[in-house]
C-alpha cells in the first residue's frame, strides 16, 4: 500500500512540472459570423450587390439552363414564362428571335415587377434598410440574369450532363419535362432515328431497345436534375442566410417569410418552407404540365406530366435549401449565456446604453483557488445576437469567459430582437 502510494505521489508530482498556457477557445456557435459584424449600411448595400451578380450566374447556369425551377414566387413566374413562351411559339405569333427576347424579359422580369408591388405593400411595415438591401439584390440579380441569357450558346451549357427532356417534340418548345415512366414513346423511322411526332403507347412498341434507351435516358436525367437542384441549394442558401443576417432578403416569399416570422414570433424556415413549396407547384403545374396540353392535349396530360423529375428535383431544393437556412440562421433559437467577469458594472452599464433589455442575473461567487470574488451575469436571448452581445462585453473586459447553453424549451416571455420589422422608433 505504501509503495502504491509512493509511485501516485511521484505521478503527481511529474504532472505538476508541467507548464501551462493562456489559450483563448472560440467554438463555432453560429454561422456566418463576418456577416453579423457589418454595422455600415453602405457595406451592406455593396455586398448585396454583389451577391446578386453571383446568384444570378448561379440561377442561369443551373436553373434557367437545366429546366428546374427556382425558389418561391421566382418558380411561379417562371413557370407563367414557359407557358406563354410555348403558346406564342406553337401559334407563330413572333419569330425565334424576339420569341427569345419576350420569354427572357419575362423569365427574369416579372419577379422584379412582383418585388416592386411588395416593396410598396411592406414599406409601412418593416424598416426601410431591410427594404433597400432586398431591393438592391433583387433589382442587381434580375438585371444581370437578363443580360447573361443573351449570351451566344449559354443555354447549351450543361455543367453536369444533359437535362433536357428525351422527348424532341417537347424540346422543340421549350419545355423541360423529364418522365420516370413515360405513358408514350416515339415510333422508329427507316433510317433508325426517333419520330416524337408519331407517338405509341408502351403496349404498341415492338423494338424493346425503344422502350430501354428512352427510360435509361430518362432515369439518368432524372438523377441529374436532382444533383443540380442539391448543388443550387447551398450557394442560394448561404447567400439568403447572409441577407437575412445583413437585415435584408432575396424578395418575394423570402421578404413574406421574414415579416410573418418576426409578427408571429415564429421560425423562419416554417414559413419558408410553406410558401416555397406552394408558389414551387403552382410554378410547375404551369410551366410544365399546362406547357404539355397546349402542346398536344391528347398525349401530355398524364400524372406523369406534373409530377416529373424537374417536380420532384425542384422540392429537394425548397426541403434543402429550408434546411440550410436554418442552420445558417437560426432565427428563434434561444440560449442561455453566462459572463464570469471581474467588470460587471461597466459592463452592465454598456448593456443599458446599447439598450439591452433581456432579463439578466447577478450570481456573486468565489474563486476555488485563489478565493478572489467574482461575478456571474446570466441572461437569455436568440443565437442570432450573440455576435452584438458579445462585441459590447469585449468593450468593457477583453479577458471575461462567456459560456453559451442551447435552450430546448422555455416558457415566458422575452424581448426580441426585430430584424425586418419596424420599431416603434422607426414609425416617428
């Protein structure tokens, strides 16, 4: 027993000569943390610009392109787009030219007329920097997605593989209508090639290589529209995130989603989802399926005609894209912060001058070793304004140990902090 003791207190001993060092921890507690520290209004506004000359490069490449469609309001005036693109270019109303130019003006420019009529509707309700981001980005993005469409060969550029429908007689159209299970297929001329003119039923096709070569070509489209809708979802999520962080957003059901999540205390994502997906299969029953019947009414009115692979491509995006968000911005997330600090009252009195309401406790405490006294301020808010938080803590005392605990469920009231809304202040 003695000897055991010896041998723990030798362990212990070449423990205690080993050094120690002051090291600072930041564990990542939010995302996108350089967007929380942009105080300028000016910095924000050139960023949104530039966000949106990214996002429109992004969206031609894989959405105007690949025939998915693209979030919320944006889908359904997409949609209207290809529909009356199909019924001008079946009736020869114009040429091919300005056939072109009218779906691009419309494509790309009834979003931003849409945008303009909400402006004017939430412009007495939420404050005007949240107004002016959104506008720059949305007015930056559609411009430029206007004149990128006019590049010569751009809409043949396919990143990942052809996404374009199997079907030539569609192609022809416009419309982008990938099947699973396609109810009609093409007949076979004499020299081999597929006649999407003449359609037969699956029960009518006598080369079964027809029947394997057009759902082989369907099947791997469909995987195709899927990888570019999960490839989209990250880059538009990340950039709506980072307007919504900046307190703007990207428009239509975005700007939507921001006012009812803060008026009804609720998290963004619910409402985004909501409004995505239903403004999403508004957007391709007219685009795709209504596309179809104009074309030829007998043959393309099928389940399959609305419930295709750019449907089914277009809602992974809204569930990604939803759930993206929500990491990146965690709206009404709530923690429990401490602050063990030496300086509690200048820090309290630099809380009070930025006007910091949430509820706030003092725990007076004793050091372990040293037996110095101490403080402890305890308090609750959203995730999303820790940044602020903690750059008025550091004002005061650079070297205070701030500790961060998720809150699962709570029940009380606390003030939030209101984004997009407009105070009281604003409002005189």
């Amino acid at each position: 027993m003695r000897k055991i003791f010896k041998k723990n207190i030798k362990s212990f001993e070449q423990f205690s000569n080993y050094s120690t060092s002051d090291v600072q921890f930041k564990t990542g507690l939010f995302k996108l943390s350089f967007f929380y520290s942009i105080n300028d209004p000016r910095k924000k506004y050139v960023i949104a610009c530039l966000m949106g000359v990214i996002l429109s490069i992004i969206t031609t490449l894989l959405v105007e392109v690949t025939g998915l469609y693209s979030s919320g309001l944006t889908a359904f005036f997409q949609g209207v787009s290809r529909a009356i693109y199909v019924a001008l270019s079946k009736n020869e109303v114009v040429d091919k030219y300005w056939l072109n130019v009218i779906y691009n003006l419309m494509f790309w420019g009834f979003y931003l007329l849409i945008n303009l009529f909400l402006f004017k509707r939430y412009f007495s309700r939420m404050n005007r920097q949240c107004i002016y981001i959104s506008a720059i980005f949305i007015c930056t993005m559609q411009l430029c997605g206007f004149l990128w469409s006019f590049i010569p060969g751009l809409h043949s550029i396919m990143l990942f593989g052809d996404t374009s429908t199997v079907n030539e007689a569609l192609k022809e159209y416009n419309v982008q209508s990938v099947l699973y299970s396609p109810n009609w297929y093409p007949t076979v001329l004499e020299n081999g090639q597929y006649d999407w003119n003449n359609l037969i039923s699956s029960s009518e096709v006598q080369d079964p290589n027809v029947l394997s070569n057009v759902n082989s070509l369907n099947i791997c489209r469909g995987f195709l529209l899927i990888l570019y809708a999960s490839i989209y979802a990250v880059p538009s999520s990340y950039i709506n995130s980072a307007l919504f962080i900046m307190g703007g957003s990207s428009g239509g059901t975005e700007l939507t989603s921001l006012y009812l999540s803060e008026a009804k205390n609720k998290d963004l994502s619910i409402f985004l989802k909501t409004l995505q997906a239903t403004t999403m299969f508004a957007g391709v029953f007219v685009g795709t399926y209504l596309s179809g019947i104009i074309i030829n009414p007998e043959k393309y009115y099928g389940w399959q005609y609305l419930f295709n692979a750019n449907f089914v491509g277009s809602f992974v995006w809204v569930f990604l894209n939803s759930l993206l968000v929500g990491k990146f911005f965690p709206s009404r997330k709530l923690v429990r912060v401490e602050i063990f600090t030496s300086d509690l009252t200048n820090i309290l009195a630099n809380l009070k001058k930025y006007k910091y309401t949430h509820p706030t406790t003092i725990v007076n405490s004793i050091g372990g070793f040293l037996a110095n006294k101490n403080n402890i301020l305890i308090t609750v808010m959203q995730l999303t304004e820790i940044p602020n938080f903690v750059h008025i803590v550091r004002l005061t005392d650079k070297n205070s140990l701030i500790s961060v605990t998720n809150i699962d469920d709570c029940d009380g009231r606390v003030g939030l902090q209101k984004v997009g809304i407009k105070s009281k202040k604003d409002n005189k």
